[in-house]
C-alpha cells in the first residue's frame, strides 16, 4: 500500500528515513542548520541520505576543498546518521577530491550505529546495511551529458554487482529493498547500464518490493510512482532537489506499507523548528 502523506503506522513498527538532494535554496546557512538540527532522531528517525548535486566545482573554485568541507559541516548538526551518494557534478567533476573529503562521511560525525554498515571494495561510494529487515543500499549511480562511456560502463558495472551481491546475501530473509542514487530510472530505463540489469532482476525476484529514491530533475517537484512502469513491486520516488523539508518515508516492510511525503511533515512534528 503506498500512501502519498504520513500514515498513523506506530513508529516503532516502522523504519523511519529521510532524503534530501541538491543544494539549499531560499534558507540561509544559519537557518538551514537550525532545521538540520532539529530533525528527528530515534525513535521516531532512522537515518537521512543526500542523493548529491549540491554543487557544481568547476563554475567556482576548481575542486576546492573548502566547497567540500562547507558541504561536510553543514550536516553535521543532525541528530541522524546521514549518508551520501555522489551527484553528477560535485563527484563527475572531482572524484578524487569527493572521496578524500566525503568518502565515509557517515563515519565523522555520529557514532557507530547498531547495524552494520558495508563498503564496496574500490568503490566505497557504494554502501549497504540491513535494518529492521530491510536492505538499504547507496549506489554511485549519477546522470550528465558527455560522460566517458568507459567510466558510466566500469560505475555501472560496480553498482548493479554490489546490488545483486547484498540481495543474493539477504533474500529471502529481508522483506524489502530500498536503492538510494542521484539518478533514476526514466522511459528508456531500458537502455541504461544500471537500470536494465537492475529491473531484470527485480522482476525476477517476485516476492521482493523494491523502492527505487533519485533526485528528480532540477525544478520538478517531489512525486511517487507505485508501480513504475507497471511493474507491481517496484515503487520509485522521486525527492525534489533543494528544497526544505526533506522527503520522509515510513516503511513497515512486514505489512507491506509504505508512506511517503516533502511537505507538511516537519511543520507538524517540529511545530516551532525552523
């Protein structure tokens, strides 16, 4: 069941998470950091992603680190451990300079979580973890014109093996899959070097609901489609790049219910935040 606004599902029947991407617009720094701050930890939370494309270095500084290091402690007065995937700008541009400044990031600023978080051997970009009977996975999954074909086929190469080596590994015994990337599957899902691989799999592991969460396109607002191109199990949600709140999903993977929302939940549960 998937549910366009939050569900009275009790809190801890649920895994709580947050998504975010793109770069704040219409908050300052100092504002943005007070909401940072104010979101929901647990019992009520479980963790934030930000799907990437905060920046664009190369229209600044060249791959300046203090971009980086900005972008670093701007989320580090959150109360939820948050994890980043890489945004076609900020890590396309600047791999060396994402991964010696936000590599591990989720490592720097909150403490060790109780569930065991798994990095890609050379590609530790790409994270998985299980949680309340759910495997989350991170992919290096992100989207541009004029990419090296080499490098999109080695990256894609890399993600779709590190999904399918943690969903051999944990299926049956997970309810649930919930994929995290900049870019998302579109009408020629068909074509792409992640995706294809990635549906064919999931439409043959029938009993598993997937939920695919990317970066909509820059102004397009926040949506949820609950069977992406008709396929039942497969749920993509779609946040809305830099804009405040960020996406919350409700997950109670063993009744099968899903809650998404980008707008009113905040203002409801932190009455006097921001």
């Amino acid at each position: 069941i998937i549910q366009g606004t939050s569900s009275p599902t009790p809190f801890e029947l649920t895994t709580v998470l947050y998504v975010t991407g793109g770069a704040f617009t219409g908050l300052s720094e100092a504002e943005l950091q007070k909401r940072l701050s104010q979101m929901p930890p647990r019992p009520v939370g479980d963790f934030m992603f930000h799907l990437g494309r905060w920046e664009s270095p190369l229209e600044t500084n060249q791959c300046d680190q203090s971009s980086y290091s900005d972008f670093a402690d701007l989320f580090s007065v959150s109360p939820l451990h948050t994890y980043l995937v890489p945004g076609y700008e900020e890590y396309n541009d600047c791999p060396d300079t994402w991964r010696s400044e936000l590599e591990r990031y989720d490592e720097r600023f909150w403490p060790t979580p109780s569930y065991t978080v798994n990095r890609q051997v050379n590609h530790e970009e790409n994270i998985a973890f299980v949680l309340n009977k759910i495997l989350f996975v991170g992919v290096n999954v992100a989207r541009t014109e004029n990419q090296d074909p080499s490098v999109v086929l080695a990256s894609d190469t890399a993600a779709i093996e590190w999904v399918q080596e943690h969903v051999d590994k944990n299926f049956p015994a997970s309810e649930a899959l919930v994929i995290f990337a900049n870019s998302g599957p579109d009408e020629n899902w068909q074509s792409d070097g992640f995706y294809q691989p990635l549906i064919e799999t999931i439409q043959q592991q029938t009993t598993i609901t997937t939920i695919i969460v990317h970066l909509a396109p820059e102004g397009e607002s926040w949506s949820v489609d609950s069977q992406f191109d008709g396929m039942e199990k497969l749920v993509v949600a779609r946040v809305e790049s830099g804009t405040w709140p960020p996406m919350r999903i409700l997950i109670d993977a063993l009744d099968n219910r899903i809650s998404v929302e980008q707008e009113t939940w905040f203002d409801i549960e932190v009455p006097n935040g921001g």
